[in-house]
C-alpha cells in the first residue's frame, strides 16, 4: 500500500498509522530534525574519552585544567507542542483527505518520531478560542491518549455547528500557556479574516518572544481552494464557517481570485521568514508522507 494513500481506516488506530508513515521515510533520515533547534547552554559535565571534542570548554580547561564539555538544553529534553486550527474550514473536502484530517495524520507521525527520540509531547486545538491544550510529556502513556484524543476529534465534526476562527487569539494564550521554551508546529489553512494579517504576525511574535521555535504548515487544497477549479458552470459557495453563500461561476473570478490570495498567503509566508518562522505550504492531495519527508530532509540539510 502506497504510505502516501494511508488512511486510518486501513490501521484501526492511530498510532499504527503513524507507526507505518514513519517506517516508511524515517530511512532517508540519516539524523533527527529535530535535534539542534534549542542551543542554549544547560550545563557543564565532565568529558569522557572517546567522546567528540566539539563541545569541549577549552576556557574552562585554561582554567582547571580538567576537561569539560558544554551540554546544552537540547540534549536534555525537547519540548513539542503541535497546534491544530480545528475550524470548519479545515473539515473542508472536496474529493481529497480533508485538511483536519491530514493534520492529525501529520501531527500522529510526528508524535510517532519524537516517540523514537524519547521526546515530550503535547496538542492543541482551537478555533475561535483555544479548546484544549494538553501537558507536554514524554511517556508512552501520554503519547497514546494524545493518539486517542486527535481519534475522537477526527470523528466528532458537526458540520451544523459551524466554528469560525481566530489564530491571533489562540496564538497568545498558547504563548502564555507554554512557560518554557517549546518547539510550536502549526497546522492551519491561514483562512482567517485577511484585514487580521498584522495581529495574526503580532501572535506569532509572541510565541518567538518567548523563546519559541515555530513551524507553520499551511494545509489546502489546491486544486479547489487556491485554483478555485470547478467546473464552467454556476455553483453556490458556502462558506463553511459563516454559512454565508455566494452564487457564482468560478471561472468568471478565478484569475483575481488567484491572484489575491497569491498576494495574500504570501504576504504572510515573508513576514514569517522574516521571523525565522518555518513556512511550509501543503497540498492534501499529495499525501502525509511524502511532504513531512521533504521538509523533515530539507529541515536536515540546513541545520
């Protein structure tokens, strides 16, 4: 079976899913991703032979003449807290995954490779408020009802009980709920009011104030939701969050439709680079598995 066309239909759980997509790529990984983010100094501990030089504090050596190495914050213990817009909009699905279940699906195997790592974990959700947040912990206890609860989130969406969003709000109060310095993924279609960019930059700053890294993935479906391909006759669109409704023909509007929220997605993908935000831009349609393996070999090749 195809690891990029996996749904949890075909694993009975979650983690057995995540287990199979990680299985599947974790070979082209020659080293973690995700070791290196969180340099700060922790400690000093004596060096053992046969151990790397590298991280000798040759100042201290001067001084003691007893060599010791730098163990930094890093080796000790990372901290990761993956954030998913559970909006209406992300139930949205149109002949592919939808993009709230591409993100538990990327989220899992994630979780799933920390696991690997021994690394402490957490979840999020929220829509127009922050809904849940959990502890962020490394035991496998934990990691398994964080697996049961993106289970059952996958399984209550009403689509009559519309949940609109607000990123900038949720963004703060996770910023404030997360005392101690975190790696932060994102997941979100960034389908919020366009006039809130600035506010919404405004929380991401937050998060990086307090010493956060941050990862966003943007997560849509291109061909329907950024194309806006339908076919050439007239549809009625609706707005999943507000309900509002618009009667139209695609192709009359696709090319300024293209074009501004071209302009729009990418005023907030440079205002992220400018932050040393990781922006990552996905399409549901191409699978968990062969986008987390470009970005986690990418996300390698820098550090």
């Amino acid at each position: 079976m195809p690891i990029e066309r996996i749904k949890l239909a075909d694993f009975g759980n979650l983690e057995l899913l995540a287990k199979q997509v990680v299985e599947g790529f974790i070979t082209g990984l020659h080293k973690s991703p995700f070791h290196g983010f969180s340099v700060e100094f922790a400690e000093h501990r004596l060096y053992n032979s046969g151990e790397s030089t590298r991280h000798i504090d040759w100042k201290l050596f001067a001084r003691t003449e007893r060599m010791y190495t730098k163990k930094y914050e890093e080796e000790t213990n990372l901290r990761s807290l993956f954030v998913l817009d559970a909006s209406s909009s992300m139930y949205f699905s149109e002949g592919n995954t939808s993009k709230f279940e591409f993100s538990i699906y990327a989220i899992a195997s994630l979780m799933e490779l920390l696991r690997r790592q021994r690394d402490a974990v957490g979840i999020s959700f929220f829509t127009d408020q922050v809904d849940y947040v959990s502890e962020i912990k490394s035991s496998q206890r934990h990691h398994r009802e964080l697996y049961d609860r993106m289970e059952e989130r996958l399984h209550i969406f009403n689509p009559s009980k519309m949940k609109t969003t607000s990123t900038a709000k949720a963004l703060h109060e996770i910023a404030e709920l997360t005392p101690k310095r975190s790696l932060v993924v994102l997941f979100t279609d960034l389908l919020d009011d366009p006039d809130k960019v600035d506010e919404t930059v405004e929380a991401l700053q937050h998060l990086k104030h307090n010493k956060h890294e941050v990862v966003l993935f943007q997560v849509m479906d291109t061909q329907k939701e950024m194309d806006l391909d339908f076919e050439n006759r007239p549809h009625e669109l609706i707005d999943m969050e507000t309900g509002a409704r618009l009667k139209l023909n695609p192709l009359e509007i696709r090319d300024q439709y293209k074009k501004r929220l071209k302009e729009h997605f990418n005023e907030i993908r440079m205002r992220c680079i400018n932050l040393h935000i990781d922006f990552v831009e996905v399409d549901v349609s191409q699978g968990v598995a062969p986008i987390l393996q470009q970005y986690l070999i990418q996300r390698q090749k820098i550090g």
